[in-house]
C-alpha cells in the first residue's frame, strides 16, 4: 500500500466530508455563489491552489460561482516599484490619475489572470473581467477628496448570465466606470456586494483573515440577523475591519442577497463547508 502523502490525506478527509454533505448538493443545484477572495490566502500559492479546486467543484456540482477579488497588497508593492507616492485622507487612499492606471494594471492583469489560471489549472473555465466591461458596475464618484473610487449606482449583470449559460467561472476585478468615461477603483467587499445584489444570490460569501463575526466573550456567533448585527456594533462587540465586512452583509441582503457569510478563508475547503455541511462555516447573517 502507498504511503498517504499529506495532499492525499487532505483529500481523503475532503471526500468523506462531501460524501455525508450528499444530501446538500441538490439543494445548491442552479444557485448563484458570489464570493469575495482576498486577505491572505491570495497570496500563498497552495491556500490559492486549494481555493481553485474548491471553486471547481462547486461548478461541477452546478453551483454558478463567481469570484470577486481584492489586491491591495499588490497594488501598494507595485506602486512602490514605480515610485508612485500616494496620499491619504482620514485613512484612505487618494487614487489620483496615476494611481488608478496602477490599480488597472495590477487587479485587471496580474491579480484577476493569476486567479483565472489557477481555476484553469483545475479543470474549470474561467473568464476574467472587471466591472468595466460590457457596463457592468457603473459608479459614481465615492468622495472628491479620494479621486477615483467609486460606489456602485448602477449594475448591469447580464454578461454573468451569459457565462453562466456558457458553463464558464467569472473572475472580477472590482473597477468601475464613471458616466463620462472615468476608471473607478472600488472597494472588494463593496464590489462583491453589489455583484451579489445584482444576481440575487442565494449565497454572498466573504472570505477573511478572521474566523467571523464574534461576540463579547470573543467567541464566533454562527447565526446573526441585521438586528442582532445593529446591537453588536452598538455595544461596540463589532468594531474595527467587521464593520465594513457587516455593512456589506446588510446592504446585499437589503439588495435581494438571501444570505450572507463571513468566513475564514485560511481554513481548508471553507466554501464547501459552508455550503455543503450541516455545520457551516465561519458567520451566517440573513434575515428571521
């Protein structure tokens, strides 16, 4: 007999997980997953690898998943080598002329291609995109003070239909088009929100470096509402990084998102537990 390797042994475990999560696959059939790629994960070759197969076999399952990914590190390392000095208003990046042709470059080409290639590398099919084309995310200016971010105001999801239809894997960089032309640079969980929004999804899943939402004694509460999301943040239990992370939650199922999960996306096959197990994964946050 074969020594079990520890790739095998992961995919040993993976599988009698599947296998007892049968139940659920049918549930799933047909169903719109948006899932929002980002932290650390994207940056380490084997959580990537992993994550790619995960998205694969999701789609040969007959799930419609579709990928929204950040890039802030990436964008802050090239825009060093370039030389381009960036100012900041209360925090925030200004994205002036020069910077959003770095942020293009970089989300639209090295980013989204390295995602695409890895789903590829897999067995899928995925196609990459940005918001700007076929005038999918449409966005208005978000402050003058930071330049070119944008917000969402209008989305136009019908080339995700299509891909769908054509069994392909979006992959979406998070840029926007401004009404006279602009490149709009938008937040990920923002973007990710609103692709979800525009598809209905049954699933928005926000991948993290976090384990989910958690309560005052610092452990993660598995179910929340927006009511009980409101007294947390109250309460000051919800503060820091979450808080955008649960505004995004509320605005998508505000939008037409049936559920939405935050969840840790280090953690082996994150995305199958949380769809296809009974125990989930990570923070559920839908409507009583």
């Amino acid at each position: 007999m074969k020594k079990q390797t520890a790739m095998n042994r992961d995919w040993i475990a993976t599988a009698r997980t599947l296998s007892e999560a049968l139940p659920y696959l049918q549930r799933y059939t047909g169903a719109i997953v948006v899932i929002k790629f980002g932290g650390h994960a994207m940056g380490d070759d084997a959580e990537m690898e992993s994550f790619a197969r995960d998205v694969v076999l999701m789609r040969q399952v007959g799930v419609n998943p579709v990928i929204v990914h950040g890039g802030g590190p990436m964008i802050n390392e090239m825009l060093a080598k370039l030389g381009v000095e960036s100012a900041f208003v209360n925090g925030k990046r200004v994205t002036d002329a020069a910077t959003v042709e770095v942020v293009e470059m970089v989300l639209s080409g090295r980013v989204n291609k390295r995602i695409v290639q890895a789903i590829n590398s897999q067995g899928g099919k995925a196609v990459g995109l940005s918001g700007k084309d076929a005038g999918m995310m449409v966005c208005n200016q978000t402050d003058p003070a930071l330049g070119f971010v944008g917000t969402p105001a209008e989305m136009n999801p019908a080339v995700l239909h299509q891909l769908f239809e054509a069994g392909m894997i979006p992959v979406v960089a998070p840029l926007g088009s401004g009404r006279a032309g602009e490149t709009f640079n938008v937040n990920g969980d923002t973007a990710a929100g609103a692709v979800a929004a525009a598809l209905k999804a049954d699933r928005l899943l926000l991948l993290t470096d976090v384990a989910g939402v958690k309560d005052a004694s610092g452990e993660v509460v598995t179910e929340l509402t927006p009511e009980h999301i409101a007294e947390l943040t109250e309460a000051g239990v919800i503060a820091g990084g979450m808080i955008p992370k649960t505004e995004t939650a509320l605005a998508a199922i505000a939008g037409g998102v049936r559920a939405v999960v935050i969840l840790d996306g280090r953690a082996p096959n994150a995305c199958l537990l949380e769809l296809f197990t009974d125990h989930g994964a990570g923070s559920l946050i839908r409507r009583k």
